[in-house]
C-alpha cells in the first residue's frame, strides 16, 4: 500500500490555528512533510461559514481572523477513488532534416547491399526526418500524491505533461491515458482538470484578489452566490499564502506588483479555484529562489492532500523539495530511465552500479549521471533497460503484499469516483448526479450573458487603470482634428472649394482607419491569457467576441464626437444638425469597422510589428481604391472589385453626398467655370466677354450669376451614384460585424492550443 494511501486513514491534525496561517511552513528541519489527510477546499469554506454564523449571527460578513477547528472525527477516512494511468505513451514530430552533398543523390547500395548513411531510414523521408520526444511511456499517477517529471532540458518534461493533459492531437500520439481505467473524452477533461502553464500569464492591472476573483466569476457556477464566491476566493489565498499581497498589483516591467514566488502562486490558484481533480503544471518553480520555489511545491502538497491528482514537470528540485514529492520519473530523451519512489532512489543506483554518495542532492546526482551517459557512445540504453527490469520486479513484489480488499477499495468506476469527489466538495462547478461521467459536469460553469459581463467588467478594470492610453488615442484624434480645422478653415462654395472639401473628406475618412490601429496590440497581449482561458472552458469564445466589442464601443463614441466636433463647423461643412448628426454617425461606423478590421487582423498575425506593417499597408490600399484618386468609372476591370471592398470607399461616399446633396446649393456660377484652368488668371472682363461669345455659340443665356455646376452634379462627376448615404452608413456597419464575425473563426481555431 502506498504512502498516501496508508496514511489516508491517519486523523487529522489537532489544530490549525487560523486560516491566515494555512501557509505557515512545517517541519523546516525534516524535509518529508506530514502527509495526512488534509480537508478540501469546499470543506474548508464550510467551516469557514460556520465559523462566520457563529461571529455574526448572519451571512453577510466573514471577520478577518476566525479560528478554525478542523478536528471533527466524524469524517470518513477518505478513499483512494483516483488513478490516472498511462501505457506505451508516444510522440514523433517531422524535423527538416539537414540537407548535405550526399543526400541530394539517388539510394545506393554498398557492397553488401545495404542502404549508405546518407540514405533516409525508414519513416523518413528526403527532406525531413523523424524525431521521437516520447517513447513509450508509461506510468500513474494517485490522487494524493504531487508526480513529478524530471530530466535535463530537450527530455521530453513538458511534452509527457502536455500528453496527459490532452494538449496533443488524437491523431499524433500513441499510447493510452484513461482515469479509473476509463478512457475519458476531452470535454471531461477540460472540466475535472487545471493546467498552470510555465509563464506567468496574468493582468498586471489587476490585484491578486481581484485576478483569483475574477477566476471565481468564470470558473464557480451562477447558482453560487457572491458572498460565497468570495468566501471561496478569501480561503484560497489563505492557502496559497498570498494573505499580505491581496490588495497588491500582479505589476509588470513598468509597475511594481508582487515577487515572482507570490505570481506564480497566483497562476497556481487562478486554475484551482473550482478545485480540480487533476492538475497539470509544467516547471512551477522554473525562475524562483529556493525559498519561493519549496513554498510553490508545499502549496502542491496541500493541494494533492485535498483529494486532487498533482502532475508537474520540474527542472532541478532542491533536497527540501524532494522531500514534499511522492512520485518521480525521470526521462532522457523521450524514455524513462527511472520511476519510483524518491525514498528508492539509492537502492535503484546501488543496484545499477552507481551508489549515491551520502553527502549529495539524489537528484543532482541522479540527473548528473543520466547526461554523463547521454554522451557516451551507449547513451542511456543501459539504465533505460535496467528500469524496466527493476520496475518488473517491483510490480511482482508489490502485487504478492498487496491485500484484495485493497485491491477492491481502489477499483472505483469513474462515475463513482467524481460522485465521491463532488460529494466531498471538489469540482464546484454545477456538478449533476448524472449517470454519463461526461454530462455530469457542465461544459461551461456560468450561461453567455454571465461571462460577457465578467468579461466586460475585467476589461473596463484594466482600462480605467490604464487611463493613459485612452488619452493618447484621444489626444491623436483631437491634434488630427484640430490640424484640419485650421487648414481646411471655413471653406467657400467655390471650384477650389470643392476641391478642397474633397481632400479634407478623404484625409478625414482615412485618419479614422489609421488611428484605430491602436487596437491590434490589445488582444495580441491578451492572446496568451485568453488560450489559457479558453482551452479549459473558462468561457466562452463567443462571449470574449461579443464583450471585446461592446467594451470598445463608449470609446468609439467619445472619439468620434470629438472628432465631429472640432471640424464640421470649423471647416464649414453644410447641412445643419441633421447633417452634423449624420457626420458624427458615419464617422462612427468607420470607427467601428476600422476597429473591427484591426481586431481581426489581431487574431491573424502573431507580432505587433508585423501587424502594424499590414494595417497601414492594407488602409493605404484601401484608400487608393476609395475613388478620390481615381473614379470608380476609371478603375481598370481587373481592379473593380478592390474598390467595392474599399473599407474608405462607403465613408467618402456617404459624407460626400451629405455635403453635397443639397439640389439648389450652386458651387459654380458664371465665370467661376474658369478656375482652376489656364483662363483662370485672365481679367474678368475678358471672362464676361467669353461667357457672352459662349452664350451666342451655345444659344443660352449665361450670365455671371448662372449657376452651372449643382451639387448633384458634382456627385455624377465623382461618379457616385449607386447607393445612398443611408446605404453606405449600413454598409460600414456591415463591414464590421463581418469583421467580428471573421475574429470569432480566428479565435474558433487558431486557439485549439494542441500540439499536431
């Protein structure tokens, strides 16, 4: 019988004095750490409810310190209800293979007719060669227990972890992982498991209470009320003792927030606080001090003492750590040359030949010797065969004292099993009694409109924290605003008028694209945090859509009032308040398509750099196309349909015929038909007297005060006349819902987060 499993019939501790001192570290001289039976996470909160009854007398305040007596006897001894199993786990992947003199000629056959070295080998091809991260793999893993894969860099740690925790396609791995010896779908996984990624991909805005608050509101279920949720938050940061950084900032590069220790325990409780069964953690202690790093791992412990399976991959534990650890398995390049106990670590050595020396770290030890043989001329063929042999040995002693009633005690359906857990307070999700193990979880904890309003509500948090950024993007649109106000001051009816009036609109409606570029790195630095998100069913995909852009909708509309509003008096623009009103409504559809093109660019490229060269290329394109360069009449055949998918091309459009949709407004009288060509300059005598011999040709009367040029006649001269302003304003509008919808797809599957 195993440790935990021995020890899961031990009572509990006698006491625990506060909840503020659920991370106070034990047993600093004796690095094994007590292994009893510790109370989960929703047992806890209930006795920290009961706790709050007893102070107050209500439900509505928890004090800040209660004392908690966690020596009630009338819990059962729990189970051993969980054994993730993995047999035969392995992964190949295609590398270019590295192209020589030799390789480019055809198969040759030595003298005995075998294949030369420059011939690929079997599974390979000319061009690429198979390279095997894991090979044949196997293994489990207790609830209880904290199993950690070690090995130097390149062994294949953070691939056996991304395995197990299906982050693999079906299609590339071999092998089979089931739980309870149940193969279980994707879905259940996503929903009983939490996996800590190796960075830290947090807020840095946000305080640590509000990140794991925020984890709460995706992760525990409506039917949980607030004050719970924040009872639940309140008992998680007591353990992971990050009591003193509650009301501190994650912080960044440019803002001062919690140490690195205190962050990753952070990254730790934002994917246990709907308290997993499983949880997958790849190099927790990567980048800490020895100190931070055994308090990251003595949290682990409590964890797994919760009832939760701890998976974790790590780099090089100390002796203190080592001794917190219940199962090991080291790999050299994709096979396990170790697997065990770490108590049996020098008896496995001493028998391989190389007994560990009293005075050394064993895993040092063991981690030095496993390189030193990675680059003799055997490699590790030796050791990787002398653990299977010993691992066969161990099984056929441990299966000769195990007991049946043992035996009987672990074999828990899975079904069974997650009934027991949610029993004892584990998966707080909206868990069912349901007789599928699949259905009896929810795929998402909260419906859509929940997530949108946490998702919204996160995101308005980091903005106001953020102000300086709005400002920017707001000073950008009033200097823009200003500069054309002043150079387009207070235009005249005239020919060079309308000229001009033609340049302020396409310079305007083009601005309003290129200040949206601002937008491309937002979701470029979330994109991390929402795969995170998103890859365990924290929301929804669509619900991130629908919030990003009803989020960024206030700002729209400041910016674009802003903007109408320093320049249609100024430049003098027509129509009054319905056209003001107008103005300010297109100005605000090329805003929102603008952002909508720029979101969804976001979603395709991977660098900001490279974003913001396609931006300005693309606007810049779009902009030609437009039709004030060139009018849609003189665009070539093969170039007609890039003016029709002209993002400037319906904002021009509809501010033009705003402008200039008024039939009785003349912007060409009499002699004003001279401007702007070589007759320009000549006397206006001599105008009147050409105007008089045009009369006499033409046979109409045209005097100085006739009108020759309408504006609807301007509108046909710019060839704009298929669709109305109401159409173009419908369309930008259009254009960026399509643009949404395009970012959803972008989302829907350039985050599935697997390896192929």
């Amino acid at each position: 019988m195993s440790r935990i499993a021995a020890d899961s019939f031990a009572p509990a501790r006698h006491t625990l004095p506060t909840v503020s001192h659920l991370m106070e570290l034990q047993d600093h001289d004796l690095p094994r750490a007590n292994t009893s039976a510790s109370p989960t996470l929703g047992q806890l909160l209930k006795r920290v409810g009961d706790a709050r009854k007893e102070a107050t007398g209500d439900g509505n305040e928890t004090p800040v310190h209660q004392v908690l007596d966690l020596t009630d006897t009338t819990l059962e001894p729990r189970p051993l209800p969980f054994v993730l199993s993995f047999s035969s786990l392995t992964y190949s992947v295609k590398v270019p293979r590295k192209m020589t003199f030799r390789a480019l000629f055809p198969r040759r056959l030595n003298r005995l007719g075998a294949a030369t070295e420059a011939d690929p080998v079997s599974g390979e091809r000319l061009f690429t060669s198979t390279k095997t991260l894991l090979n044949d793999i196997s293994g489990e893993a207790r609830d209880g227990e904290i199993m950690a894969v070690l090995g130097a860099s390149g062994s294949g740690k953070s691939t056996l972890i991304d395995a197990l925790a299906n982050r693999i396609a079906k299609g590339s791995l071999k092998g089979t992982v089931t739980l309870n010896g149940e193969a279980f779908e994707s879905r259940l996984l996503k929903v009983i498991s939490a996996y800590v990624m190796q960075d830290d991909l947090l807020f840095p805005m946000l305080t640590v209470e509000e990140t794991l608050m925020f984890s709460a509101e995706f992760r525990l279920p409506r039917t949980l009320s607030k004050s719970k949720k924040k009872m639940r938050v309140q008992a998680l940061i007591d353990q992971l003792g990050l009591r003193n950084a509650a009301k501190t900032i994650i912080g960044d590069e440019g803002h001062r927030g919690v140490s690195g220790g205190e962050r990753r325990r952070v990254s730790i409780g934002i994917d246990i606080i709907h308290d997993p069964i499983i949880l997958f953690l790849d190099e927790p202690t990567s980048g800490l001090d020895s100190t931070s790093a055994f308090m990251v791992v003595k949290v682990l412990q409590r964890i797994a003492q919760s009832g939760s399976i701890v998976i974790m991959s790590v780099h090089q534990p100390s002796y203190r750590i080592l001794g917190l650890l219940d199962h090991l398995i080291f790999l050299s390049r994709g096979q396990t040359v170790y697997s065990g106990s770490p108590t049996n670590l020098p008896q496995f050595f001493a028998e391989f030949g190389h007994p560990i020396p009293d005075s050394e770290n064993r895993t040092e030890f063991a981690l030095d010797l496993i390189r030193g043989l990675e680059g003799s001329p055997g490699g590790t063929k030796s050791l990787v065969e002398f653990n299977k042999s010993w691992q066969n040995m161990k099984k056929h002693d441990s299966s000769a004292r195990n007991s049946s009633s043992e035996t009987d005690r672990q074999c828990l359906s899975l079904k069974e099993a997650i009934s027991a857990s949610i029993s004892r307070g584990k998966l707080v999700s909206g868990a069912t009694n349901d007789v599928n193990p699949s259905s009896m979880v929810p795929r998402f904890a909260n419906p859509m409109w929940t997530e949108m309003a946490v998702l919204a509500k996160r995101s308005m948090m980091n903005s106001r924290r953020m102000p300086e950024l709005f400002g920017i993007r707001l000073g950008a649109v009033l200097v823009t605003g200003f500069i054309l106000a002043t150079m387009f001051w207070q235009l005249d009816n005239s020919p060079k008028g309308v000229q001009e009036r033609l340049g302020f609109f396409a310079f305007a409606m083009s601005t309003t694209y290129y200040t949206c570029a601002d937008a491309l790195p937002v979701f470029l630095q979330e994109r991390y945090i929402f795969m995170r998100e998103t890859a365990y069913n924290a929301y929804r995909r669509s619900s991130y859509v629908f919030s990003h852009s009803l989020v960024s909708l206030p700002s729209l509309i400041f910016l674009s009032l802003a903007f109408a509003a320093t320049t249609f008096w100024a430049v003098g623009l027509d129509g009054g308040f319905s056209g003001f009103l107008f103005y300010f409504l297109i100005i605000l559809a090329s805003f929102w398509a603008g952002n909508s093109f720029v979101t969804f660019l976001s979603g395709v490229v991977p660098h900001v750099m490279l974003g913001y060269t396609i931006v300005v290329a693309i606007l810049a394109y779009f902009l030609l196309f437009s039709g004030f360069f060139i009018n849609r009449d003189r665009i070539p055949s093969y170039w007609i349909w890039f003016h029709y998918i002209s993002l400037v091309k319906y904002p021009y459009e509809a501010v033009l015929q705003n402008e200039f949709s008024d039939p009785t407004k003349c912007f060409v009288k009499g002699v004003q038909i001279f401007d702007n060509t070589p007759l320009g300059t000549v006397p206006t005598s001599l105008k009147l007297k050409l105007l008089e011999s045009m009369s006499n040709t033409l046979g109409v009367q045209i005097t100085s005060t006739t009108c020759l040029t309408t504006g609807s006649d301007l509108l046909q001269q710019q060839g704009i006349t298929d669709l109305s302003k109401w159409n173009c304003l419908w369309i930008t509008v259009a254009w960026g819902f399509f643009f949404r919808i395009l970012f959803y797809f972008c989302l829907l599957l350039g985050s599935k987060n697997k390896r192929s």
